[in-house]
C-alpha cells in the first residue's frame, strides 16, 4: 500500500514500526558491551542531530511553529532542559559512567563504519530532500521508544538486564515522557498540512524507505560494537 491509499501520518507510522522490529539491538537483552556500545555511538547521534541534521532542514521548513518547537528541542538536547535544570547531554553521560564508562572513553567515541554510513545517509535527506523527510528522520528513534513494544529504550529494560537503580536509569526514565513531545501522530500532524501533493507525498515515502534502512544500519554497528566490547572485556 503506498501513501496515495492511506493518511500520510497512517503510512508513516505502520511503515517505521513494521521495518524497526527486524532491526537489532532494539529488542534484544542488553549486556553491558551492547549498553556502552549504545551509548558510545549515541553521544555522537545526538550531536548529530541537533547540530547537523535538523539545522539543514530546519533552514528550508516554512511553519515557523516546528521550527521554534525544534529550536527548543536542540536546546534541551545541547544546552539546558528547565525540567530538569541540565542537558540531555549531561544526564546521558552519567548514563554512561553508571555502565562503566569513562569520560576519556566517551570524549574519544568515534563512529563505528555502518554508524558513519547512518550520518551521511541522514544528512543527504535533511540536506536535499523534502524538509518533511528530514524532520521525520531526525525523529524516528522518538516515536519508537514509545511505541515499539519492547523497545531498550526503557530504563525498566536497563535496571532488569544491568542491575541499574531507577535514579541510574534516569534517563531513560525521562526521556520516556520527553520524547512523546518530540514525535507521533499528534506531533507530526503538521505533516498532513504540507503534504497535499503527490509528488512531495511520493518524495516522503521514498525518503522514509532511505531513513529506515540508515536506522537499520545504525543498530547494526552498535550490535556488532557490543558484541566486541562483551568479547574484548573493554568495559
């Protein structure tokens, strides 16, 4: 079925939860190789985003409206979350100390080479597709959290596979409640506005095939990080 036949917000969410669950790492138990795998690689993503991806197609979206909401989003993300008084940033990292990293280890995170395909694969969409293909790249991983069953992006999965305490699993915690805000059908609404040919809902669901295969890719180097580091013991 393609998007002349259904809600364009319809399509995209069946088609982003139907490809996630053959993705690894998302359901799978966690170990302490793939947990610091997952973190390693997401410092690095969540730079991406807010300093790379969204800029670029945030610089061609005309609705003011999501360009102020993700402005503020990037600001959380990067520079203070009145919430919580921090950065994402900041409490990510003490995610990744509460798993045994160090802050040399994640300063000198580098991408894995199926991460690094994820990055240029992701920065092509936001810089020469739709704007509306790179606003939902960049929040694919949002929606998921809360709506893949499963999902590791729970911190209940973290404190049953790692033995984190709930104030270890912070993060997650919070973010489980945050990201509801910065993805979904309520979220992507807009989308249904800007969609009204066929053309542009073509170019998304081309663009979405792209975006869901660089997020397989992803997963896929932090899969195969992990299972280095837990046969490494570089933990």
């Amino acid at each position: 079925m393609t998007t002349a036949d259904r809600d364009i917000i319809d399509y995209v969410i069946h088609t982003t939860l139907d490809a996630a669950q053959t993705w690894p790492w998302c359901r799978e138990p966690l170990t302490k190789g793939s947990a610091q795998a997952f973190v390693l690689q997401h410092i690095l993503r969540n730079r991406f985003y807010s300093a790379v991806m969204r800029p670029a197609w945030m610089s061609r979206c005309p609705d003011l409206a999501i360009v102020r909401k993700t402005i503020a989003q990037m600001r959380q993300e990067l520079v203070y979350d009145d919430a919580i008084q921090a950065a994402h940033t900041k409490i990510l990292w003490q995610l990744g100390r509460n798993i045994g990293l160090t802050d040399e280890q994640m300063g000198a995170a580098r991408p894995e080479p199926l991460v690094a395909l994820f990055f240029s694969s992701l920065e092509d969409l936001a810089r020469n597709r739709h704007w509306l293909v790179g606003w939902l790249g960049s929040s694919i991983d949002e929606f998921l959290g809360g709506n893949l069953a499963g999902h590791n992006f729970h911190a209940d999965n973290w404190m049953r596979d790692l033995g984190l305490s709930e104030e270890q699993a912070f993060f997650w915690r919070y973010h489980e409640k945050a990201d509801l805000d910065h993805a979904g059908e309520a979220v992507w609404e807009p989308i249904r506005k800007h969609a009204t040919s066929e053309a542009v809902r073509n170019e998304i669901e081309q663009g979405l095939v792209v975006a869901l295969e660089a997020h397989r890719c992803f997963y896929e180097g932090i899969a195969r990080l992990g299972e280095r580091l837990d046969r490494n013991g570089q933990k």
